[in-house]
C-alpha cells in the first residue's frame, strides 16, 4: 500500500470539491482519474502531491517517493533544455535524460526555455517527471502537446513501467491501453472501478441505474411515509416518534441528479455551393519550408483530419484558411456564404478578469436555432454554466471549463465551417462525447488538427498527411490512414528488394515468438529489476566514497548498467509488441 486516504474534504473557496471521500493506491496500480471539467481532477492530484491542503486523513508509505507532472510549469526562463532538466534530475542521469527527451523529440539540448512553444516546455516538464525516481507518477493531461509517434512511445513506456501511476488524460485509447484501475470523482464523491475505459463504462452506467433505482424506492417510501404522517398528525407514541424521524432523516438525503452534461445544439448558417478552395499553397516559416504546392476544394459536408509532426505545419494551414496569414504562394477562395469559426488551440481571446456572462453577451444576446430562440442565459446552463459561475471571473474556472466556454463562443457565431486546433486539449471525457455526437449532425465541413485517434477515428472521413514537406490526402479515418502508410512503407522497401529478400520480408513481419523468446519476456522484468537494483547499490557505494578512482570506475559502471537497462527496455517493448501481433492474429 502506498496510499490509504478517508474522509477527506477539500474546497475551492465556497465550492466542495471533495466531500468525505476514501481511496488507496497500492504499488504497481495504473490509475486514471475521470471526472467532468471543474470537479476537482487536478486539485484532486495537488493533493497527493502535497501542493494543496485537505481535511482528513492520509496515511503513505514511509519515504514515499512522487514525481509530478502539473499542467503548467515553472522553470528558470534562462535556462537551457538540458539545465532545466538537470536542476530536477541527478546528473548522473544525462544519458537517459537525453535519451527520453530525444524520443520526445526535444534534441537541441541548448534550446533556452524561453524560447521554448507551450508544447515544448510541456515535452521537458514530462522527461523531467519520467526521469524522477519514484514509487508514484502522477500525471496531468500528459498527452496533450505531444504527435501520435510520441503518444504511442509515452503508452509503451508507461505499460512496462514497475511504478504506481495516476494520471488525468482524455485521450481513451491510452486510457483502454494502460490503466486497470479508474477513480471517478462525480458530484465531490470517488468512485471505484477495477477495470479498463470500456468496462468502466458498462460498471458506471450499472452503478447509475442502481442509484437511480434505489432513488425511485426512496421516493415511493417518502410518499407512503408523508401520507402517514399527514394522517396521524397527532400520534405522539414511541414508534410514532421514531418513524417521524426516520422519514426526516430520508427526506433530508440530497436527490440523485442526472450528470450534467454539455447540450450541443446545431448551430449554422446556410452554406452555399462554394466553400473554400486551396490552390497550389506554399508556405513557410523561418526560412524552413512547411509544405508546397497544395490543392484541395472543401466539399460542403467534409470531415477531415490533419495529422503530422508538431512543427510540420498543421495549425499554420488553419490560419491560412482563417485568413490570420497569407501564403508564400498559391491562393484561398471562400466563398461568399461561408462562417468561419475556428477553435484555436490557445485561447487568447479570453480576458482572466472579464466576467463569464459579461463575455458570452458580448458575442451574443440570444440565438435563433431549430427550437426556437434562446438566450445566452440558457445557452450558458446548456454548457454546464450554472447562474454561480455565469457570475464568476473567467479566470477562475478549471482549465477545462476555459476551454469548455470557448468553445460555446466559437459555436454562438453559428459557423458554417469549423476549424479546430487540438480541440480535446483540457476537454474532459464527457465534454468531447457530445462534442463528437455534435459533429454528427453539424450542417457543414470541419476540418480538425489533432493527435488524440480516437477523436480522429470517431469524427473524420479522410485525412490530410504532412509528410516529407507535402500535403497527402486519404480517404478514410486515422487509423485507415495509419494502416495505408504502413502498407506504403512496405511497398517502397520491395522495389528495391529481389524476389528472395521480399519472401524472407514477409516471414521475418509474419509475428512469432520462439521458445527462447518466451523464456526471455517472462523473464525480462525481474532482470530489469535486478539492473536498477545494481544501479542503487552503485549510487549507495559513490555516496560512501571519496576515492576519486573509485568514483570513476562506479560511474562507468553505472553508465554500462544504464544502456544495458536501455536495450532490456527496448528488448522487451518488441517483444511484447510481437506477442500483442500474435494475439490479434489469433483472434481474427
């Protein structure tokens, strides 16, 4: 056990984020958090990190080591990349530093931070958090700012780790991938599921119905009750007395209310026959090329994804199109029907100190839609706006709930074409269902950067490729995208392969394990084990030291041990990679 917490109670101000509420974490959990925006999801974390006080009780394991990842950071602006990283992380750790920040594709070590973008310091505040030794990870939206390469790297690192794991992440293929184990917090209540995202799911919406079950029982009682009572106003005997204060006691239980969800409603202008057509763009950025010569005409009713590399210029071709740049060359026509409203990945248009209501009517008063006119005071309790935060300073709501009021101001313009920039970035689970149902029914083309594939798969028809400075298209979703490429791949490497090199190309991609290869992955974690173990008796032996021979030879022990660790990893995320292959295959 590593953690053992009861009744504990947080508030934010006057809100109660946690009300009384137990949970433990034990060692080796793999943990997610889930929770609609402004329930208390990164409080909830400050606290187990020691950043927030509580009331209550929590008991940890003695030298519990955490390591952090907040959604914001706070390094030294002065500082290069790898001397942010240093001031975290043991020194003695360079190899492997650099090694995880140059999967996470942050290889100009000598990069200031303050030159940094919001997604790189993302990136170095992650290696940092992964490098930290410790018995817990915890982890705040650790996929936001990071490609789909990358995520699929962050999710094998995550499955092999032998550590504890929280982490707060919309992106449910990692969640379905990694986690075993899910806390809910749901109206200042925790909530928990031995399972995956999917069987989460069904376990929720049985716990639901089971409540409100047991609420139409406590309802039908309260009405038998109040009728007796209304009926033996005088009775004044023991039993009396009792039975009156038990229905007092039941009547003062506060009422099970349906989960507040976010009520999308289709919002749009008409659009006419032409929408917008790309014609032969070129654009670059800093004397760096991002793509040439790109045609392509929006049809009325599209649904494409646009997916790259970060920096390969995704978010430029959305401000192309929105006007916000103008091409090296090439031409946009829109047509004059045409509603732009594009939902940027940073938004900057909310002013902290302007009031929540304050700013919704500066965009709107009231809208006209399919069921009639509304007000933007209704608008507003649509998207989870209760009359307590329609008054509160914008700067005072979750990240999530930020993010949640943008986009209600995107959607009050009534656009005809939508553009979204990473738009499940701080949206929580729930928010990005109805968003993604929203889309279903949305009259008119969307176009959407993201590296979250569910979404991806869940809203697109075909996707847009940054690859070698040029834009492809692809009929089909991320994950058809995904299976073309590889296929693409493969077909490349046969041109210039003989006709007995490509037979033996498709046995060696045919997966198989051998019985050594089986002895190898049952045996790989204790014989990573046994590597860190030598690593800590090393560090132990440097410490009690002050031979400077001595201190040489253990630290190029402890390097050998390192890359040794390294290629282990390695070894056994292809391993279980082939074995994932077999039970596919197996399963088809």
């Amino acid at each position: 056990m590593l953690i053992s917490a009861s009744e504990i109670t947080k508030f934010n101000n006057e809100k109660c984020i946690l009300d009384h509420v137990s949970f433990s974490i034990e060692e080796n959990d793999k943990i997610a958090l889930i929770g609609v925006n402004g329930t208390g999801k990164s409080t909830f974390l400050k606290i187990l990190a020691g950043i927030e006080t509580y009331e209550g009780k929590m008991i940890k394991k003695n030298g519990l080591r955490i390591s952090y990842l907040a959604q914001t950071d706070q390094f030294d602006e002065s500082h290069t990349i790898m001397e942010a990283v240093s001031a975290h992380v043991d020194a003695l750790k360079e190899f492997e530093a650099k090694s995880i920040l140059t999967k996470l594709k942050m290889d100009d070590f000598d990069k200031v931070i303050s030159t940094c973008s919001g997604g790189q310091r993302k990136r170095v505040a992650l290696a940092i958090a992964l490098l930290q030794p410790c018995d817990l990870l915890i982890l705040d939206e650790p996929t936001n700012h990071l490609d789909s390469d990358m995520i699929e790297w962050l999710e094998k690192y995550l499955i092999k780790m032998n550590k504890a794991l929280l982490m707060v992440t919309h992106d449910r293929y990692f969640l379905e991938r990694i986690t075993h184990k899910i806390l809910e917090i749901d109206r200042t209540k925790i909530y928990e599921y031995q399972a995956n995202y999917s069987a989460f799911l069904q376990l929720k919406e049985e716990r639901e119905q089971q409540a409100l079950a047991n609420e139409r029982k406590r309802n039908a009682f309260l009405r038998t009750e109040l009728e007796w009572i209304r009926s033996n106003a005088q009775a004044r005997s023991t039993k009396s007395k009792e039975r009156i204060a038990r229905f007092e006691k039941l009547s003062s239980i506060e009422k099970i209310k349906s989960e507040g969800s976010v009520d999308m409603i289709s919002l749009s202008t008409r659009l006419g026959k032409k929408t917008i057509e790309m014609i032969d763009l070129s654009m670059s950025m800093n004397q760096h090329e991002l793509f040439s010569d790109f045609s392509y005409h929006l049809k009325r009713n599209d649904r494409i994804g646009i997916v790259g590399e970060n920096g390969c210029g995704k978010s430029t071709l959305l401000n192309l199109i929105a006007g916000d740049l103008l091409p090296d060359s090439g031409k946009i026509e829109i047509g004059e029907t045409v509603k732009i409203g594009y939902f940027r990945q940073h938004s900057t248009v909310l002013d902290a100190d302007m009031i929540v209501k304050d700013f919704i009517l500066s965009i709107c008063s009231e809208l006209k839609t399919n069921e009639g006119v509304l007000s933007a005071k209704t608008m507003m309790e649509r998207f989870l706006f209760d009359s307590h935060l329609q008054y509160s300073r914008i700067g005072y709501l979750s990240g999530g709930e930020q993010r949640r009021l943008y986009l209600l101001s995107i959607l009050m313009t009534a656009p005809n074409v939508l553009l979204l920039d990473e738009p499940t970035n701080d949206l929580d689970i729930t928010t990005l269902n109805i968003l993604e149902d929203y889309l279903d029914h949305f009259d008119g083309a969307v176009m959407v950067v993201s590296h979250d594939r569910y979404f991806l798969d869940r809203c697109c028809d075909y996707t847009l490729a940054f690859e070698n400075k040029k834009i492809n298209y692809y009929s089909g979703s991320y994950s058809d995208y995904e299976e073309k490429r590889q296929k693409n791949e493969l077909e490349e490497k046969k041109t210039t392969l003989s006709y007995s090199e490509i037979k033996k190309q498709k046995r060696l991609m045919q997966p198989y394990l051998s019985s050594k290869d089986k002895k190898e992955l049952e045996n790989m974690e204790s014989v990573i084990t046994e590597l860190e173990d030598k690593i800590k008796k090393i560090d132990e032996e440097m410490s009690q030291t002050s031979d400077y021979e001595k201190i040489n030879e253990l630290s190029k022990q402890r390097s050998e041990t390192e890359m040794l660790i390294e290629e282990k990893n390695e070894r056994w995320i292809e391993l279980l990679e082939i074995e994932e292959q077999i039970l596919k295959m197996k399963n088809m």
